[in-house]
C-alpha cells in the first residue's frame, strides 16, 4: 500500500478513485504524565510524554485509514492529511484522511 501526500504518485497513473478513507482515534491525557509535563513546564524543555502520546495516536489514525483502504482493495492512499481537534478537556482526536485509488 502506497501512502502519500501528494496528488499523483511518480511513475504511476491513477485508473480509480474509490473513495474517501478515514481513521480517528480519540486520546486522553494520564495523570501521570501530566504531572511529569508539569516539571517539565518548570524547568522547561520539550514535554516527551505528551510528544509520545500524539505519536501514538498518529500511528493509531493512519493505520485505521489504511484498513479502510484496504477494504476496498486500494492500491494506494494519495493526498493523506492529518487533522487534529480537541473534544473535551485533556482529550484530543487526530483524524487522518485522503482519497483511495487503485493504479494501472
């Protein structure tokens, strides 16, 4: 499965678009790590535990849009875009989403 985020993929033409494919995860801060970004706040720094926890959620997303994609038997996701909101206090969701194709 190819993943981009561009329109076309390089040395390959797009027969099909299928569809539009999405994958979200919802993340909630833990206690424990929020008391460790907060000394990280004090003594400044980048607050990895929080870094970690995006990363997760992104890799979440991402790998529940492939799913989908693969379920309609797409060859490629072109034009994947990560979006990120929060839906209540110290709870985020990443969405990420793009268009599957099958290629020639």
């Amino acid at each position: 499965m190819i993943i981009t985020n561009t329109e076309n993929i390089p040395g390959r033409e797009i027969e099909q678009l299928l569809d539009l494919v999405r994958g979200n995860t919802i993340r909630a801060r833990h206690i424990g790590k929020d008391i460790m970004a907060g000394m990280r706040n004090i003594v400044g720094g980048e607050v990895k535990e929080y870094t970690e926890m995006i990363s997760e959620a992104r890799e979440e997303a991402l790998n529940r849009m492939i799913k989908e994609a693969e379920i309609l038997g797409a060859d490629a996701v072109i034009n994947v875009r990560f979006t990120t909101s929060q839906v209540m206090g110290g709870a985020a969701e990443i969405l990420a989403y793009g268009t599957a194709v099958k290629l020639k």
